[in-house]
C-alpha cells in the first residue's frame, strides 16, 4: 500500500513539476476545448491583419488560379496498360481518382475515367477524406488498396477497392486507422503493418507485421515479425516481378538505422547487413544498396555514398561477392532510382544540379548518360515494370515542370506536357554563389532576382532552407513566388545547408545531433554574405522554413535576431526539450539526439528556439502557422511558442488550419489560402 501511494504522490509531484516548469503546456491537448478556443481567437487576430491587407484577395485568386488551371500536369502511375492519376481543381476540391489508355494520356486531350470521387465519398461518409495513394494489385491491377486519411494526417484506413466495378469490396480487407502500411503478397493474401491492439512503437508506427489471409480477421493474422516499442518504424513489402517474387521486412530500429530481413519458404533471412545500409530496390535478381558509411566486404573497400548490388540468392546464402553501381564524388550524389523492364534509372546531382544515367546489367553493370535537359532539376516519375516506358520530369528556377515520357532501353525520350509560366521569366536570372561558412566549409546558394537588380542593400529578399534528413533542397519553378513576390521586386534564395543530401550521408551526417549548430552557421553564413554582397539588408530580409525548416527558422530568430526582419515559421518542431514525446518526434532522436540523456540535452538546449526565447529582445514579428491535424509534427510546438511569446510582449502572428496534416493544407482553396497569408506577411514586412 505505501507503494501505491508513493508511486501515485511521484506522479502528481511529476506532473506538477512539468507543469510548472512548462505553463503553456495544456496547449499540446489538441482537441480541447479551450485549446481550439484559443486557435479561434488567434485565427481571427491574425486572418484580420493578413487577409485585410489590399490586394489580398486578388492575390488569393491569382494563386488559387495556378492551382486549379486545367494546364497543370496529370502525374502519370503507369499500373498495367492504364495510366492512373490523382486530380484536384475547381469541381473537385478533394479530388477525383482517375484512369486513361497510355495512347489517350499522350494524346492533347486525354479521355479520362473517374474512379473513386474523393468528395462524393466524404459526403457519403461525412468525413473530410484526403487520398493518399493506392497500391495495385500485380500483374492485371484489378484490385487496389486505396488509402484514405481523415482530414490530412499521416494515419489512414486502408480499403480493397475493385477497380473494374468501381466499389470498395464488402467484407474485402479493410484495416482500421493508422500509421501503417500493407503490401499484396496475392490476391488473397497482405502482408500488414499496423497497430494488432497490442502497442505500436514509441514514434507511433506499426510494430508488428503479419500476414492476412482473406477470410479471416485482423486479429487473428499471422505473425511474421514482432518488434520492440522502441523501435521507429516496421513494415513488410512484396516486390513481384515477371520471373519471381520477393518478400522483404524492414525493422527500423531508428531513422538511420535497421535491419533487413527475407522472407523464405515462410521463414526469416537476416544478411549481414551494416545496420545504416539502405535498400534500394530489386532488379534482374539484383539486390540494390546504398551505403551510408564505408564497408570493406569480399576484399572491396567500398565508400560512404557508394551503390552496390549482390545476387539475390548469393545474398540468402550469406556471400559477399558485392558490385560497385555507382561511386559519387565530393560534389554530387545519388538524387533518386528507378527500374523498367531491363533499365536501372538514376537521377545523379552534380553540383546541386541534374543528371539523368542508365545501367543495364548482364554479370555486371553498364553505365551511359540519358541526354536530358541540363542545368536544373530532374525528378523520375512513374515506371512500367513490363517494357523500358518511363516518365520524368524536368524543371528550374525560370523554366515550368515540364514532363518527358522516355524509352530506358534507347535513351531517347519526348516532351509530353509543360506548364505555362505565369510569370515573365525573360526578365529574371539565376545565380548560384557560395560562402564559407563558421568553420571554413564552402556552402553553395541560389539567388533569383530582376536582371537589373541594384545592389544597394534595398531588394526584399527570403530565404528558403530546409538543413536535415539528407533531404536537398533543388531548383523549382514557383508560379507562386514568381507572381507575388519576383515581379513586385523581391528576390528569392535557395540556400543548400549540410545536414541535407545534396552532396550524399557526408553532407548530412555533418550536421547530426552534437554538429547541429553547424547547418546554423551555414545559415547565418548565407544571410550575412547576401547582406556583404548588398543584394539585401537585415531590414529586408526574411526567412521561410517548415518542418526541420521550421526548426531552423526558429533557430534563426532567436540566435541572429539582427540579420532578420520577417520570419515565417511553418508546421515547426520548436521546443526540443519534449520533441521526442509529441507524436512521431521519438522517430527523429538520431537526427537531434535524446533530450532526456544530460550529454545530449546539453548542446540541443543550446538552440531549441522554445528554451531559447528570452524577454527583451529585438525580434521580428514572426508567423507562425501549423494544422490542428498534423500528426506527424504536434501543432503544440507552435501553439507554445506563440503562446509563451506573446504573454513576453512579443508581436506575433498565428493560423492553424483545422485539417491538411503535416503539408498545412487538404485542399487547392487551402493551399492558395496558405501561399497567400504568407505572401501578405512577407509583403508587409519587407516590401512596405
């Protein structure tokens, strides 16, 4: 008994603690009450000031105008014989699923089929669906596992849905919502990753995978893995190809981390594996890996950012006898891959710019470059596993996403769609400088601006950055940015931080956990030479980041409060004292380090912008925005922080959308109203 009553006074003390070391700590309740009544009177604060700005709304059309024009491309997923894609406009504000013949969608004006009515259904359901994609059904595609997220988040329900009678399959799979995943073994039979009702790991992801046989239920599956609660992440796949069929667990032990197993004759095969490699894929009974760290296996001294493959079998059967794909050099990196039917695709950045390459394989690997456009950003798009057809895309600062349908085989390819530019872009340039930065590292930056910018400190200028989970940041085209912010004198930067991947796992491991401050050196390092340079001044200068981004922005202000007028801060991660605890957050511990460990706490309280924040000083008027239904980023990072600088005399501006998840917005109506709140902050900030 004096247990229990010590274990419950712990508790209590525990949580008075918390509370009194946090006050805005009842904000991390989503749902409540008195949160969403906070939200509201924030909302309305805030959408009065933005949105009663002139010009505003023709603004918000201009945008909504991009995002509904029927110009825009119809991304391409070749499944069989059909060409399906994912539409929104106008008439469909949730989105229309639909279907072409490959020869309809290369045609001027494809026919198309509606397969799933996105807003009928919500209706029928009343629930504010968004699509999330579907996973088909090898080889004839009939059927497909349809995902449908409540309002945006990251969590789904997964429903069979028979493509030919367009209808969800009554007593089909179904699986309840979650963070999870599932993969046709055949047709009558999934491998599923979700929550069983036995616990789901620390980040909130599935723990557990098993094996469904139609027919039965969830619950009673079979187990094929179980995992550990302080795993990230587990899921199983099903990789089919003409000849054979793969079975793959991947048990994600961290973000960077794990370990690969086989299924064969219904039994699990560990390979010695490092535990940072990442498989790639699967091609002419190749086993594709990249490697984040040497590995010296089978007398090869292989290299960090280096591709290698190794026989599927030879693999089974523990050898090591491992080919060399690819060896990246300082300045470039392996952006994305694809297969066709006898291809390997591989979307090479060389100096944060693309290149697109082909290797065929036959005892071992054969390269040669695809001559596609130069000097910008290439992205592969969807690929037929059957025949060597392909599609990717090609875009730039100042050159609309154009898409090209290839042949893998033959290299050659055709244009298929542009966009229309909305802007005139004969009036613009792009530059790329770099700068060194704290500790001597060259960081390369873009600059796009008026041809006949004047160098006299007086140009409003943002910055857009992101710095972590090796994710570069690439040249794009922006209708958005061209229209509200270069032609009314803006200038926009692309700034390419360490702690991305636009130089390969070198580049980003920089920036890991004790390192962090380093990707906020390079920052400052690009604010500071753009101000040397006299393209801008601290005056009119801003600063744009979501996410990781958001992170870093709030870094931005709250350590170089001086170089700074105007601070957009989206879906952001802020105080990394509770990160870990808030939804996904305990998942990202191997990129910023466990605030509950003291060696580590030590230097993440050094910039967590939320412990950071003090009274007293010069900060710009920060927006800040966020959605009530982002389940991957908590909204109560910027809830508090909007909060705690607020009650400290700081003005500041706020808007939380009630649903769009971790992307802010569900609908083209949200998007444009997102773009155009943070075009009318910029505007007023910089530009008056």
């Amino acid at each position: 008994m004096k247990q229990v009553l010590f274990f419950i006074a712990l508790v209590i003390m525990t949580n008075i603690s918390v509370a009194q070391e946090d006050p805005y700590l009842w904000l991390e309740d989503v749902d409540a009450p008195k949160s969403l009544d906070w939200v509201e009177k924030w909302n309305d604060k805030t959408l009065k000031t933005l949105t009663g700005r002139p010009g505003y709304e023709e603004m918000y059309r201009q945008i909504l105008d991009v995002y509904n024009s029927t110009d825009r491309i119809a991304a391409p997923s070749i499944y069989g014989d059909l060409i399906y894609n994912f539409w929104q406009d106008e008439d469909h504000p949730r989105g229309i699923w639909r279907r072409t013949p490959l020869k309809s969608y290369l045609s001027e004006e494809p026919v198309w089929e509606t397969v799933i009515d996105i807003d009928a259904l919500s209706k029928k359901d009343d629930v504010k669906y968004v699509f999330k994609g579907a996973s088909g059904l090898y080889p004839d595609y009939k059927r497909f596992l349809v995902h449908l997220s409540k309002g945006g988040g990251d969590a789904v329900v997964i429903r069979e849905f028979d493509v030919i009678h367009k209808i969800f399959i009554q007593d089909g799979f179904e699986i309840p919502e979650a963070k999870g995943s599932a993969s046709w073994v055949d047709e009558n039979t999934l491998l599923v990753a979700t929550d069983f009702g036995n616990g789901v790991t620390t980040s909130g992801y599935p723990k557990d995978v098993k094996l469904w046989k139609r027919g039965t239920e969830l619950k009673d599956a079979k187990y094929i893995f179980e995992g550990k609660e302080n795993d990230m992440y587990n899921g199983g796949s099903c990789i089919h190809t003409k000849t054979r069929d793969y079975q793959l667990i991947s048990n994600r032990t961290s973000f960077y981390t794990g370990v690969y197993y086989f299924i064969e004759n219904g039994e699990l095969v560990k390979p010695e594996l490092p535990e940072d490699i990442i498989w790639k894929g699967i091609f002419k009974n190749q086993v594709i890996f990249d490697l984040k760290s040497d590995w010296n296996i089978g007398g090869n001294a292989f290299k960090q950012g280096d591709m290698v493959s190794i026989d599927y079998d030879e693999l089974i059967k523990g050898g090591t006898n491992y080919q060399l794909i690819i060896r990246p050099d300082e300045r470039s990196s392996i952006a994305g891959t694809n297969t066709t039917e006898n291809v390997l695709l591989v979307n090479m950045l060389n100096n944060v710019k693309g290149e697109l390459y082909k290797y065929t394989f036959d005892g071992t690997w054969k390269k040669e470059k695809i001559d596609a456009p130069k000097f910008g950003n290439i992205s592969l798009g969807s690929a037929d596993d059957n025949s060597d057809t392909y599609f990717f895309y090609f875009q730039n600062f100042l050159e609309p996403s154009t898409l090209y349908k290839g042949d893998a085989l033959t290299g050659k390819f055709e244009k298929v769609k542009s966009l229309k530019s909305w802007f005139p872009t004969d009036d613009y340039q792009v530059q790329q400088f770099e700068v060194a930065s704290k500790d001597g590292t060259k960081i390369p930056y873009f600059v796009i601006s008026a041809k006949d910018i004047k160098y006299n400190g007086k140009n409003p200028t943002y910055i857009n950055a992101y710095g972590g989970f090796e994710v570069p940041e690439l040249p794009y085209y922006s209708a958005a940015v061209g229209t509200q912010w270069l032609e009314k004198g803006g200038v926009y930067v692309l700034a390419n931080l360490r702690g991305g991947g636009e130089f390969g796992p070198k580049w980003h491991q920089a920036g890991l956990k004790e390192n962090r401050q380093r990707i906020y050196d390079d920052y400052f390092a690009v604010a500071e030479d753009l101000i040397a340079r006299k393209i801008t001044s601290p005056k009119k200068l801003g600063i744009f980041g979501g996410s990781n981004g958001g992170l870093l922005v709030g870094v931005g202000f709250t350590q170089r409060p001086d170089l700074y007028n105007a601070v957009v801060c989206a879906v952001p991660l802020l105080d990394m004292k509770r990160y870990h605890k808030l939804l996904a957050g305990a998942s990202w511990m191997a990129e910023y380090g466990n605030p509950d460990i003291p060696e580590e706490w030590e230097y993440i309280s050094k910039y967590s912008p939320y412990q950071n924040v003090k009274k007293g000083m010069d900060y710009p008027e920060v927006f800040f925005f966020t959605s009530t239904r982002d389940d991957r980023v908590h909204p109560g990072h910027a809830r508090k922080m909007v909060a705690k600088m607020s009650d400290m005399g700081y003005k500041v501006y706020y808007f939380e959308n009630t649903e769009g998840g971790h992307a802010g917005a569900s609908t083209n109506e949200q998007r444009a109203k997102m773009a155009a709140l943070q075009f009318s902050y910029l505007q007023m900030k910089l530009m008056n």
